[in-house]
C-alpha cells in the first residue's frame, strides 16, 4: 500500500484548517474563546468534551477518552 510523503501531510496540515474539515463532515461547531467546545462526536456526552483550539498551525485538539 502506497503512503503519503511526509511533505504531502505536512503541506495539508498547514493549508487546511481543521474547523473547516470538521463542519464539512457536519457537525455544528460552538465558539468558546478563541475556540469551540462541542459535544464529542463518537460517544453521548452529557457535557461538552470536545475542545479545538482554532486556527490552523499549530492545531490542538482535546477530547474525553474513547
């Protein structure tokens, strides 16, 4: 199975915003700060525990443990 070059991922990592890539699949993101604070999308939660720090480089993103 071929794999992507390094430069490839790395080039797509700075160029595309995650924010972006996540309301494209659907989900509805809410602004918290100079963030967003949502529900995690793979289990129910009763509390928000998703947080994206927004912009594009660099990303950081934390979440309830799956």
């Amino acid at each position: 199975m071929a794999s992507i070059p390094d430069t490839e991922l790395d080039r797509l990592k700075h160029d595309i915003s995650l924010v972006y890539l996540v309301e494209i699949s659907g989900i509805e993101l809410k602004k918290h700060g100079k963030g967003y604070l949502n529900p995690c999308p793979f289990n129910a939660d009763k509390e928000p525990s998703l947080v994206i720090s927004a912009g594009r480089v660099p990303i950081s993103v934390a979440h309830c443990a799956i």
